[in-house]
C-alpha cells in the first residue's frame, strides 16, 4: 500500500517525507486555502518538488471544457501532476478526453461503488471512495471501499483505489486489509500509524533498564 498525506502544508509534507514513507501527496482548493498558498500553481510546484511520488490537484471547473482547460493547464506544471476531476457527468466525460491524451487523472468525490465501476470504464489513473464522509452520514465508508476493490479486481480495471477521507489508524488498517492501492490520510493521522502505548512503556524500561547498567558498571569501576 502506498501513503498519500492528504494536505497543500509543506512543513507536514517535508516531515512525512522525511520518514521515508511517503508516496505522494492528495490536495484539493480547501486545503490550499487552508495553507495560505498566495500562487496555486507555484504551491502545487513545491509540493512536487517535495516528493517523488505522484501530486494530485484539482479543478475548480465543473463544465467538461472548462475541466479540460483546467486539467491542462495543471498537467504542465509538474509531471508528477495528477488531476483530480469530480465525479460529474461532465468529469466523465473529461476523464476520459484526459485519458486519451495521456493526463493522468484522479476522480474524487466518489461515494459509490457504481460510480467507481464508471470512473473505471472512462480510465481514470485513481479512484477516490470518501470513506469518512460516507461514516459522517450513518452509511459504511469502508464497506464501499471493499466493494470497489472487489469491483476492479473482478474485471482487471486498471484504477488504482485510493482510499480517502480517512479519519483514523483504524480506517487505514481496513483499507490495507481490503486491498486498497493508496491510503491518503491528514499528517496526524499518519504520526498516529507510529504509536502505541506499548512501545512508550517498553522504551522508557529498556532506557530505566540501561541507566542502571552504567550506574552499576561504573560503581564497579571505582570500588
């Protein structure tokens, strides 16, 4: 499985690199307002400048020429750019228009998995179930997300499933086991998949445990 950070902060992004385990970056207009970003397309630059993975971006246009110009124009900006277009009939059909002129394509906003199966057909690079918002509205996030997987594996679709909208470890531990490609999470989400008290306990013995070595090695020394 891959970890996307679902964020446009690229201190958060910079850390979670980083680590190591990285594998690319989700974004979306909320998340660059929320980052203060003054130039869109130079922020989404940076940001790819940041990872070696791939960098979704999305479209602000919901008419199909209009995401079409959008998706161009984003697609000239890094060529580790993906392009999120909205899971509309007018993103459909610019999914697949993309598609054909080799862009590649992120199709978000995705709460069913008859909508993943269409996305699919029009060749969409990534899907995006929203699993949390599904929970949000008493429905089951991750059982579509199972669904879709299921779905793609059936029939040899090439969309990878990204699992979005996840608001938890537990979320991501169910994607991973259900098979999902990609797991896009916020940075706290991620440094929550590090901890456990456990290990906190195990530490602070292991290091309670070393003191007393020295301490006593060195009572040795100069007895």
């Amino acid at each position: 499985m891959k970890f996307f950070l679902d964020t446009a902060d690229l201190d958060e992004i910079r850390e979670a690199a980083s680590l190591g385990i990285l594998d690319g970056v989700t974004t979306n207009p909320t998340l660059i307002r929320k980052a203060g970003a003054r130039d869109f397309h130079e922020h989404i630059y940076q940001i790819c400048e940041l990872v070696e993975g791939d960098v979704s971006a999305e479209v602000t246009a919901t008419d199909y020429e209009g995401m079409l110009r959008e998706a161009r124009e984003l697609a000239r900006i890094h060529e580790r750019v993906v392009v999120k277009i909205p899971l509309i009939a007018e993103g459909i059909r610019a999914i697949k228009t993309l598609t054909e002129e080799g862009i590649r394509t992120n199709c978000t906003l995705c709460f069913s998995p008859t909508q993943a199966l269409v996305a699919a057909k029009a060749g969409a690079t990534y899907i995006s179930p929203f699993a949390g918002r599904l929970d949000d509205v008493s429905s089951d996030g991750m059982r579509v997300i199972e669904q879709v997987v299921k779905i793609y594996r059936n029939y040899g679709f090439k969309t990878r499933v990204l699992a979005a909208s996840l608001r938890h470890p537990m979320h991501v531990l169910e994607a991973a086991l259900m098979g999902a490609d990609v797991a896009t999470m916020p940075f706290g989400v991620m440094m929550q998949l590090l901890k456990h008290p456990l290990t906190d306990v195990g530490l602070e013995r292991f290091l309670k445990d070393w003191e007393a070595y020295l301490q006593a090695k060195q009572g040795v020394q100069t007895a």
